[in-house]
C-alpha cells in the first residue's frame, strides 16, 4: 500500500566515564497512513501539549492542485488517532506552516494561498481567514508582541501583515522591497528582534529587523541557491516530495516520508 510512513526517533543518551554523552540508541515507530501524501507538519493542535500531525493528499479524481488535509492527534505513548478529515484543502502544498495565531493554546494552520486555519481543537480547521489572493512566503513575530506575523507577497515587493492576536491582521508600516518566495523568521544578531532569511527574484539575502515590523537593507548571501528553511529553531516539520520545509530532518520517497523527532511526549 502506498502511503505515509512517519517515522519519529528518541534519541536516548548517557554519560560516559569521561561525562561526554555515549553511543546514543533509537526507538522507531512507523505510521501508514493516506495514499499517496504530499506534505506533513507537526503541532499541538488540540491544546493538549502533545505533538499532532497533520498530512496533505491529493483528492481523489480531482486535478493535482486540489488536495485534502487529515489530522493524527497524539494520542501518548507514541501512538495517534484514526485519521479526521481537517475540512480544509489547499492550493499549494509546498508551504504549510504551525502558529498559534488567535493566542487560544491551539496551534493553527499557515499556508501558501489561503492564509490561516484556524484550529478547532479536534482535528478540524475554521475557514481560511485571509483572501484567497495572498501568497504567504512566511511566518513569525516581526514586532516583538509575542504573536505570529505573516509576510505576503505584494509584488514586486512584500508586505508585513501584523498580527491582531485573535486570528486576524493588519498591515504593517511599510512594504519590504524584496520578493520573497520563501521565509524564515529568527533572531540572527542575538538583539532580541526578529529578523528574516529569504530566498526570491533577488536570489538569498538576511534583512534585519528593526523590532517593529520594519527592516534594514538586504544584505546578499552568496552561495548556492536554496529555499529558505528552519532546521534549527521551532520543533515543525514539512516535506515536499522530501524536501525540508521547517524545523527537523527528514528524507521523502514517491511513496512516503521519513520524519526524525520525538511524539514520546505524554
């Protein structure tokens, strides 16, 4: 059966006569699920602290584009749920990010289309809360508040839009003059702002936050070209067609997707 193997990993450690960490040891469990899945992300989306999942296929006798979304909540011990119908779709598989838009302990869903789904606590998701015209590049606290903001694109530029903390936005003070395809947001000069890695029509470039939505001038990050991901900061995980969308390490198959972390949580 095609499908989606999840494969999460302890990795259990002890110290060694010298106190340096020894050979560590892994514990596997394996996950089918779906036919023919295309992306997975990892969040808390019921607001029990426990690390869910939710994974992408295409609908059945429907054009590639068109696609369902199910949900696995934790269940503990390792193990998840039947799958539920989310009761969203998306465009675009490509970018799906994890934030607690609305502040209510749930995480909800970020996408490339349609915006935010709000989470309803049990698997399910409310209605896209943006148009169906954005193009969201990324997600993070741009202004210091605490809350998720977005980056969209407005081209040939990229507009902020701040977060409201209950699901809704603003648009920030200014448009970026850069566009942006893809987005990490991160403190990278250690000053307690949120700063932004992007890739887009201008090539790699680090614009630093001036902590209230704003930014100064791009600075160019030679090298070879790569689509800007988290691999170091916030416990998310996203895959197309095995390549890394956020938070975690993984490798993808045509039919299915190897995902490191730990769900041992509860």
């Amino acid at each position: 059966m095609r499908g989606l193997i999840v494969r999460w990993v302890l990795v259990v450690c002890f110290a060694g006569a010298n106190g340096l960490p020894a050979q560590p040891f892994f514990f596997r469990k394996d996950i089918a699920v779906g036919e023919g899945p295309i992306a997975v992300v990892a969040g808390d989306f019921n607001g029990d602290r426990r690390p869910d999942l939710v994974y992408v296929t295409p609908s059945p006798g429907r054009i590639l584009s068109e696609t369902e979304l199910f949900s696995l909540l934790n269940a503990g011990s390792g193990n998840f749920g039947r799958p539920i119908r989310a009761g969203v779709s998306v465009d675009e598989a490509d970018f799906l990010a994890v934030a607690d838009v609305d502040g209510d302990g749930k995480d909800d869903l970020v996408t490339r289309r349609e915006g935010v789904f709000l989470s309803r606590g049990d698997g399910t998701f409310q209605p896209a809360q943006l148009s169906r015209a954005v193009y969201v590049a990324g997600v993070g606290d741009l202004n210091g508040d605490g809350k998720s903001d977005l980056l969209v694109g407005d081209w040939p530029g990229t507009r902020v839009l701040l977060s409201n903390g209950d699901g809704t936005f603003r648009s920030g003070p200014t448009v970026i003059p850069v566009s942006m395809d893809s987005a990490v947001v991160a403190d990278l000069n250690r000053d307690g702002r949120g700063d932004v890695v992007c890739s887009g029509t201008a090539g790699r470039m680090v614009l630093l936050g001036n902590g209230d939505g704003t930014f100064g001038a791009g600075i160019e990050v030679v090298g070879p070209d790569f689509p800007a991901v988290d691999f170091f900061g916030l416990p998310r995980y996203s895959s197309r067609y095995g390549r890394a969308g956020g938070g975690g390490r993984h490798a993808g198959s045509r039919t299915g997707l190897q995902l490191l972390g730990n769900f041992l949580q509860g």
